[in-house]
C-alpha cells in the first residue's frame, strides 16, 4: 500500500489531481468533464497498481487482501459514511482487486482458478462490510418511517422591538418568507389583530407586514386579538378576544388565500378549568376552528428578545455569540423531543413546532431548515401533522404554565416529566433586566 502512495509521487499524480480540480472547477456544468476526470482518476489507480505488482514477487492476493482489509477498517471506523458513497468507493475498490487479481493472465490454469476463488472471496468480504458499515441512524429512519415537523409561528406581525419597528419588520418578513419558501415549508402565521388595528381602523404599515404572509401563499391561522391567557381572563371576555380577532382576520384577508382553520392558544395555555377549556373549544368547533397542539416548545422567544436587544445596541459580538448559542440550545430541544415521541410512542410522530417570527429566527434559518433536514424531516402543513393518531392521546393539564403536549401527555399519565435543556444563563439575564419595556 505505501509503494502504491509511493508510485503516486514518482508519477507526479497529486499535481496532476490538482490541475484536474481546477479543470472542474471551470468547466463545473459540463458533464463531458466530470465524466474524463473520473475515467483518468481510475486509470491512475490502476497503473499504480500495476505497478505495485511489477515491482514485488507474488504479492497479487496479499495486496488485493491488504486493500480489502484496510476499507473495512475505514468503514467500522467511519459509521457516518452514506451508503451511497461508500458503495462509490467499493466499486471503485472491487475493480482494482479484479484486475490486480487478473494481471499475468498467462497463469497456470490451477492458479487461475485459485486467483479468481480468492477475488470472489474478497468482493464478498468487501460487499458485506459496505451493507454492515450502514449508518445506524438510516437503519432507524426506515424502520421508523419519515420524520415530519409543521411549524407555526406566533404571532404575526411580529412585536416592535427596534428603534425603526416598521420597517425592520417589514424587512424581517420580507426575509423569513424568503427563506420559508427557498426550502419549501409550509407554515402558518398565527395574526394578532391588535398588533394591525383597534379593532375599528387598520394600522396600514403592520397590516401590510401581514398581508406579506397572505399575498406569499401561507395559511394564516388566529390567536387572540390580544396576547391573553385564559387562565386569568373570564371565558366569556376570552372568546370575544379572539371573536374580535377573527373580525379582523377577515377584513385583512378579505377574499385572498384560505380562510383561518386554526387557533394557537396564546402562550400555549388552555386555562384553568376544565369546563372553561371545553367551552372554548366548543366555541372554535362552531366556528370552524381547531385548535394547534404544539410537540415542540421552547423558548426561542427569550432569545430572540436578546438578539433584537445586542441589534439595538449595535454589539456585533453579542448578535454572534446569541446566534451560536440559539442554534445549540435549538438541536437540544429536538433531541428533547424526539426523546418525548420515541419513549411514549415507539416511534417519531409528526412534530408541531411554535415559533415566532423574529430576526434571530429569520437571520438562523439556513443553520435552522438545514439542521431540521439533517435529522431526516420533511416540511409539512399543521393540517398534516395534527392527523398523526399521537394527537388524539387524551390529556386534562390545567396550569397557567403553557407546555408542550408531550408534557401535557406524560404528566396526564402520571409518568416522569424528561429535564429540559436550559436557557443560556446571559440569554435569562437579558430578558430579565430589559423586557418590561416590549412586554405584551
């Protein structure tokens, strides 16, 4: 193997691979190249084995064992190689030992048959090393079945924030939606009516932010017109709240898009009793309305506000320091949850996250949408999501807390709530000494 390397050098291979790269760099859209540049890479491979055999004496089963031997050895050590690529690098592989193998075909014929015997041994060898190698992790998703996650975000507009909250916002939605539609996830803005009118006239500006969502093709959904929570409001002023909402919602929609099918319960609570809960309920399921039931809360929002404080204050090292950490604190939370759905189902249910529609979520969704994918999801509609048979577990959790429904479920069947990942401790502090003023 090292008079293989060794070859390589004397024959100038590695200037040579570097010119090609820069060929292909050039000509990148042209297949004609690719396809030449990969023919010459594996003639080199072969004239440097033929070369190794050249220089020894009856070294042809030991080499092609030596080359079988060290890809298995890369393979059990490598557990993240994609099966494709590895089955790439096994093609490659299997066609050196077969002519390392037939090189000197002159051969007595006994000797032929020994040759041939020892490659069909070692290509078997090499086959079961690729397929045992897989990477766990694809092993599990087909077992399981694809992963979906929905995302709704709460609430649009978003709130103001910054010394230029008009447009900074506009900007904002304007970039989000950008990003929701370059990687095709179908989300729903939950509208806060009194963040675009008083309930008589309209704010233009924020209720054209809104219109952004309606006029890029995204379902809108309704909260509260305003961002109450139903454990310490009366049910009746409760349900004018959001049937004052949805006299908004219908003045912003008019006759574009679909009209609103859900309600995200503000702050994810669904109050203190029983019986309040079931009226409301009752009250949205005459009206036409469901209401979301979110697998994956966090507390985005806390960094977020952090975020919009370190733009304020134009600290470029804190909107940095904030984005990094968000992105770790973000990936603890799924592995949280997945956690949730494997315990309790067996499986990975259709997830729902609630979100809302921030600079720092805007600024982080390359790193966000390409982690989701990442862990095997697919972007669905709520709609979509909420049909997973998981969503009809029965659950009575009554609390000014607003949880998940993971939790709602686990605390419901009396079992052990997981320990959640905490908030950055600077990430606390900030929310803590600065929010009063932007409190809704």
């Amino acid at each position: 193997v090292i008079a293989h390397e060794m070859i390589h050098i004397r024959r100038l291979d590695p200037l040579v691979n570097a010119l090609q790269s820069v060929i292909e760099t050039i000509f990148f859209y042209h297949p004609a190249v690719w396809w030449i540049s990969r023919e010459i890479r594996r003639e080199r491979e072969f004239a440097a084995d033929a070369g190794v055999i050249a220089s020894f004496t009856d070294v042809r089963v030991d080499y092609a064992r030596a080359l079988t031997k060290l890809e298995e050895l890369r393979l059990s050590v490598n557990q993240k190689t994609p099966r494709l690529a590895a089955a790439l690098n096994g093609g490659n592989l299997m066609q050196r030992i077969e002519r390392i193998l037939k090189i000197k075909t002159e051969a007595r014929a006994g000797q032929t048959a020994w040759t041939a015997g020892v490659a069909l041994l070692l290509t078997s060898a090499l086959l079961t090393a690729l397929f045992l190698s897989t990477d766990t992790e694809l092993v599990n998703a087909q077992t399981r079945g694809p992963k979906k996650l929905a995302i709704g975000f709460v609430s649009i507009p978003p709130l103001d924030r910054t010394p230029n909250a008009p447009k900074d916002g506009d900007a904002t939605a304007r970039l989000l939606i950008e990003q929701l539609k370059r990687y095709k996830v179908p989300a729903t803005g939950f509208l806060q009516g009194g963040m675009i009118s008083d309930g008589e006239k309209m704010f233009p500006v924020r209720a054209n932010i809104a219109r952004l969502w309606i006029d890029a093709g995204f379902e809108v959904g309704l909260g509260g017109f305003k961002h109450i929570k139903l454990f310490n409001t009366p049910v009746d002023d409760y349900i004018a709240n959001v049937e004052k909402n949805e006299q908004v919602a219908k003045k912003l929609l008019g006759d574009q898009g679909l009209p609103p099918r859900y309600f995200s319960y503000p702050y994810l609570n669904t109050g203190k009793a029983v019986e309040d809960r079931a009226k409301v309920e009752g009250w949205l399921a005459s009206h036409g309305y469901t209401s979301v039931k979110y697998t994956i809360d966090n507390q985005e929002w806390m960094y977020s506000y952090a975020y919009d404080m370190a733009r304020n204050d134009n600290d470029v090292n804190t909107i940095k320091e904030i984005r990094t950490a968000y992105m770790a604190y973000i990936t603890k939370m799924f592995d949280h949850f997945e956690a949730y759905s494997t315990d309790m189902f067996g499986r990975h249910i259709s997830q729902t996250m609630v979100l809302t529609p921030s600079r720092l979520v805007t600024d982080t969704g390359d790193e966000f949408f390409g982690m989701v994918t990442k862990r095997g999801y697919s972007f669905v509609t709520i709609d979509e999501a909420q049909k997973d048979p998981a969503y009809k577990t029965p659950e009575d959790f009554m609390s000014e807390a607003g949880i998940s429904w993971f939790e709602r479920w686990t605390i419901t069947q009396k079992r052990p709530l997981r320990e959640e990942p905490n908030v950055d401790a600077y990430v606390w502090r900030t929310w803590e000494s600065r929010s009063g003023k932007y409190k809704n």
